[in-house]
C-alpha cells in the first residue's frame, strides 16, 4: 500500500493510487513532507496537533506492544565524505584552483568547476544514510512500471498516454530524506513510500530514495529540462531501455556519452525481454555493450568497477529481484554520493584541460634568458661601447705619455672636434633611433614566444601581456640610463635602471654611442667613458711621465746650448748640445711608443670591462621589466598547475 501527502489525488497520481489512498484513509495517516512512515490513527480520527499525533503513536504502539523505536526520533545527518577519503583534498584542491584562475580565466570557463564545488557542499549538508537514484528512460520504455515494481505498490502512473510522467516523482524507504527531496524541488504532493514487506530485500534498500522521471525524449520541452536538472542532482541513475530505442542516437549522444565518467554509478536495464524469442535478448544486450563500449563508459564485468548492464521484464517481474539485490548492495555501501561527486570533479577537470595542461614546457631557459640579454646588448650598442672605452683608454694614455709638441697639436684638434661648443653634437637621425626601439621590441617578442611555447592560451595571453607592459618603458629606461652613466662616482658605482639596479651606460634607444661607466683599473677608479674623463692609471705610469719630462727637458737643455754658443755665449762646441738635444728629441717619441705598446693590453681589457658591464646593465634592465614579470607569470601558473594535478591525481571514478 501507498500513503501520500495529501488527502485528495495530485497531479502526476494514477486512479488505483487515488483508489488506494481512499480505502486505507480510514487506518492511516498522510505521510508527512519529512518521510516518515504512514502512523494508525487512535480511534479513527484525524488530529493534526503534533501533541497529538505523537500521543496517538504512543497509544498505537502501546496496545500492540511494540516498544518505542528510534525510528521515531529525528535522524541524525551525518557527513558522505569520509575526513580520510580521497574526494575531500580534491575538493579543497578544485577550490584552489578556481580562486587562483579567477585574474586569468574568464567565468564561464570556470562555471562547472563552480557548479561542482556547490554541488557538493550542498550534498554535504544533508544526509549520508540515503542515496538518491534517478529512474530515467525514453518514451514507452517501462520505467515506471519498473518503478512501481521496486517500490512494490503503483505510485507511478503507467499506460499508453504519451507522455505518461509528467513530474519526478520520489519514493523514499526510510525517514530522513526531506533535505534531499528538498534540493531536488520535488514537492511533498509527490513524495511516496513504498510497500512494507518485511522481506531481506526491503531491509537492504534502507536509505533508498528512487526517484522516477519524466521521458528524457518526451515532446515537452518542460519535462526535458526536469530531466537533465535532476540528472545533475542524485546520487545514481538508473537507465531504461526497451528493445526497439535502446541504440536511439539521442540517448547515447546526449547522456550515455558524456555522462561516460559517472560509469560507477550507472545501472542500464534493457527492459521488456518477454517480447524477444529465443535468444534474442542476449543479441540485444551484447548489442547495448558495445554501443555503450563506444560511447567510452566502462562496463563493470568481471569484477571490474564500471556501468551495470542487465536485462529484464519489469511487466513479469523476471529480473526484478535481481536488480532489488544489486540496488541493496549499492545502497549499503553508502559511496554513491562520494562516487557521484568525484566523478563530476573528473568531469569539470577533462573541460578544464586545455586550459590547464601546457603541451610541452613552456618557461625560460637560461639559453633564452641569455639570448635576451645579447639582443639588448645589441640594441645598446655594447660591442661600439667597449671599443669606444679602449681608444679612450688608449688616447688618454697618450695625452699623459706623449711629447709637450704632439699635445700640444692633439689640443688644438680637440678643440675643433664635434662636442665642443664650437661644434656641438647632433642628435642620433630618426632612422638610427626607429632601428634600436625595433630591436628592443624584437628581443621582447622573441623571449615571449619562447617564454609561451606551448602554454595554454589563456596563461600565454597573461605572459604577453606582461612581456609587453614592461617592454613600454624599457627604451626609455635604457636612455635613461644611457644619460646617468656619467653620475657614476669616484668609487666605482654606477647609475641605475629605473626599474632594477644595473651599472652601467649604453647606446640608448635612440642610438647615440656613448661607453657604459667604466671598470676600477689599478687604481679603483670608476670611469665614464666619454671625452674628457679619466681612466685609471697604471702603476708604471708616474715613471714614463718622469721618463717624458726628462726627455722635453733634454730637448730644451740641449736646444738652450746650442743657442747659447750661437750667440757667443758660451764656447762653440756644437757636437754635444746637439747630441743632448737629438736624445730628448727621439727619446721623446721612442718613450711615447712604448707606452703606447704598455697601455695596449690594459686600454682592451679596459674596454671589455665597460662593455661587459654596459652588457650587465642592458640584462638587469631587462629583468627588471620583461623577465621578472614573465617569470612571475610562468610561476602562477606553475602553481594552478600542481593544483589542477592534485584535482585529477587521486581520481576514483572509471575514465
């Protein structure tokens, strides 16, 4: 027998279930909307005072002698998900996941894996003691005569009106299960309890909610969408096919395939064998695995976990028991929900791949980092500026080392020599300026493709990004730079980038050649580089000045006598005043070659030390603004990735 929640027949009632209601209406009461179990009356009246009702069950089982069950007591809800259990760090995981992405992805990306993490907090709330299974099938295919036969009693209308189920409708074997009724909107009108036998079978589908549905093909786009609404929602699904639909395109493309992962929590019945001969059901059902073998859903054979497939006739009851027996032991082990939940966590992770799992490995290389650098080098001009630094080196040398006569003629060509007010420097052409910010942004765009290189899109776009907002400045850093090199001190500092510290000067952006702040020589003095600094002076310097001023002094000695004994002065010997003055005269030069030949070796690593640093301080510029971003992007997804890995490491469910 049937007990429903209301007096009169609902929406959805069959005429025998109306019938039924009206013949026991004397002896019990209506099921109340928590569940529980239909109470006798005492003395055949209706009270619909909770005092009263409750005295009225103590009455009852009073005269029968029964004792107070705890059944009577509200139930107590417990956790599905075991603290230990596997699906808990998965949930914590997902949860990361989605907050990490949300700066990267955009929501509709992120809707499932939402939906899911909602899901299951909801389905953690209510009770662990029950598990909700759907009945789902096509138009005509038995489900709910295979319903009714479960349930032991008609609940569900059956006949030749298409379609038949026009809402879901629950049948609920023990209390407790409001709160799950509840998430599935299915009102109290239309929730039933199924016939009381007593048999070892109604004992072991304790905590079964079965739920029957609407047609998933039905012409009424309602009943359809109460289909897919209530899929998403229960712990199982039962699936009734019939012999003439059980390949029908729209079931296994629409359900079967992509609900393939849920194989665990699937049961597939091909319903109505009385109508085939012979062996023609097992023809059918071998038929049925391999359409569901194709659709990708693991079947549960030989012990392995996955989808069960089984045939009956839900008319003639043959094979009814045996699905009873299969539900009682599914119901018992109470992972329905785990399984459910951990499987729609392995969907929403399959739909989030792409935007997740990189194809080869993407990052930046120490090669590409030093390729970078080099391209900066480039645009800057550190070869020229290392070059520039040595012949500076070089002439500073000789300004110190050579002849009075020489600087003095060396003095008045630097005097006419572009850069000095006479002449003042030109500017760079725009043509050299356009050349060196076209290699700046070429050496971003290659260190970002090589930085992207199988990333998935969304994560590569944010690396773009940040390669190309720190690239807006750099030129301009560089120049920056270029123009601070001279504020270098006398202890060896540099200038820096405005964006990261680096030593150093540079042909900037706009291409004028200008030497980076130079090494400490022997002496530890910083240099710039430019006309009219003053590069470090080695240890043997200060002996060929000594060795130059006695050379000029022999010359003038010389020259003096020589004059002197012209003039009547002193007495005519000429030989040697002129063999004084022709040694200061070549030794004058002979000691300038070989300061020259000295000064060669240190003016070049003099000039590599200028470019290495120009070098240094192009790289820390770049840094700073393109790789250090770059960098940080690659981490953040680094991090969603290990995320996204703990989410699908510890799948339980059948891929």
């Amino acid at each position: 027998m049937t007990a429903v929640i209301d007096e009169g027949p609902g929406r959805g009632e069959s005429p025998a279930s109306h019938e039924d209601g009206d013949q026991n209406h004397r002896n019990l009461r209506p099921t109340p909307d928590d569940g529980r179990a239909p109470v006798p009356e005492a003395g055949g009246g209706w009270n619909d005072g909770l005092i009263a009702r409750r005295a009225a069950v103590k009455a009852a089982n009073a005269e029968s002698g029964i004792a107070p069950d705890d059944d009577a007591r509200p139930p107590q809800v417990e956790a599905y998900v075991p603290s230990g259990g596997p699906l808990r760090p998965r949930l914590d995981a997902l949860r990361e996941l989605v907050g990490l992405s949300r700066a990267r992805l955009d929501r509709a990306t992120l809707a499932e894996a939402g939906r899911v993490l909602d899901e299951a907090a909801a389905r953690r709330r209510l009770s662990s003691r029950h598990t909700v299974v759907a009945i789902a099938g096509a138009t005509g295919s038995g489900k709910s005569t295979l319903f009714n036969s479960l349930a032991g009693v008609q609940i569900s209308d059956t006949g030749l009106r298409r379609p038949t189920t026009a809402a879901p409708i629950a049948c609920s074997w023990t209390d407790g299960a409001a709160g799950l009724l509840d998430r599935l909107a299915i009102p109290g009108r239309l929730r039933r309890r199924p016939q009381q036998s007593g048999a070892d079978a109604d004992e072991a589908l304790q905590g079964l909610v079965l739920v029957d549905l609407p047609d998933h093909d039905s012409a009424a786009t309602g009943h359809r969408d109460q289909v897919d609404r209530v899929l998403a929602l229960v712990d199982a699904v039962i699936w009734v096919v019939d012999p003439e639909k059980y390949a029908d395109a729209a079931l296994h493309e629409r359900y079967l395939r992509p609900l393939a992962g849920h194989a665990e929590i699937t049961f597939v019945v091909l319903n109505q064998i009385d109508r085939l001969p012979g062996d023609a059901a097992d023809q059918v059902l071998d038929d049925l695995r391999r359409l569901l073998d194709e659709d990708g859903m693991a079947l549960g054979e030989h012990g392995e976990p996955g989808a069960t497939v089984m045939s009956l006739s839900a008319l003639t009851g043959e094979g009814v028991g045996e699905l009873r027996e299969m539900l009682g032991r599914f119901v018992q082990g109470r992972t329905a929900a785990a399984r459910r939940l951990s499987a729609d966590v392995d969907a929403a992770a399959a739909r989030l791949r792409p935007v997740y799992v990189a194809e080869g490995r993407p990052g930046l290389g120490e090669e590409a980092r030093e390729e970078f650098a080099h391209r900066l080098a480039e645009a800057v001009g550190a070869a020229a500026a290392g070059q520039a630094a040595e012949r500076e080196w070089r002439r500073n040398a000789g300004r110190a080392c050579g002849t009075p006569w020489l600087r003095l003629w060396r003095w008045y060509e630097s005097t006419r020599r572009p850069g000095r007010l006479e002449y003042p420097a030109q500017p760079a052409p725009p043509e050299e300026r356009l050349t060196a910010r076209q290699r700046v942004e070429q050496a971003v765009r290659t260190v970002a493709d090589e930085a992207t290189d199988g990333l998935p899109g969304p994560w590569a776009q944010a690396v773009r990004e940040a390669a190309v907002n720190g690239a807006e400045g750099l030129p301009e850093a560089l120049d920056e730079l270029t123009e601070r090199a001279p504020a270098a001190d006398g202890r060896g500092r540099a200038v820096s980038c405005s964006s990261g510290g680096a030593a150093g000067g540079a042909q900037g952006a706009g291409g004028a050649t200008v030497v980076a702040t130079g090494v400490a020589g022997a002496s530890g003095v910083a240099h710039s580089g430019r006309v009219g600094g003053k590069p470090p002076r080695p240890r043997w310097w200060p002996a060929a000045v000594l060795a130059q001023a006695s050379m000029t002094l022999l010359q003038i000695f010389g020259g003096l006598w020589l004059v002197g004994q012209i003039v009547g002065v002193l007495e005519p010997g000429f030989l040697t005043p002129a063999l004084v003055m022709l040694a200061g005269i070549i030794g004058g030069p002979l000691v300038e070659w070989s300061c020259a030949a000295a000064a060669r070796g240190p003016a070049r690593r003099y000039g590599q030390e200028a470019e290495r640093q120009l070098r240094e301080a192009a790289a820390a510029c770049g840094r700073a603004r393109v790789l250090d971003p770059v960098a940080a992007e690659l981490v953040r997804y680094r991090e969603v990735r290990e995320r996204y890995v703990a989410v699908t490491e510890f799948s339980t469910t059948v891929r």
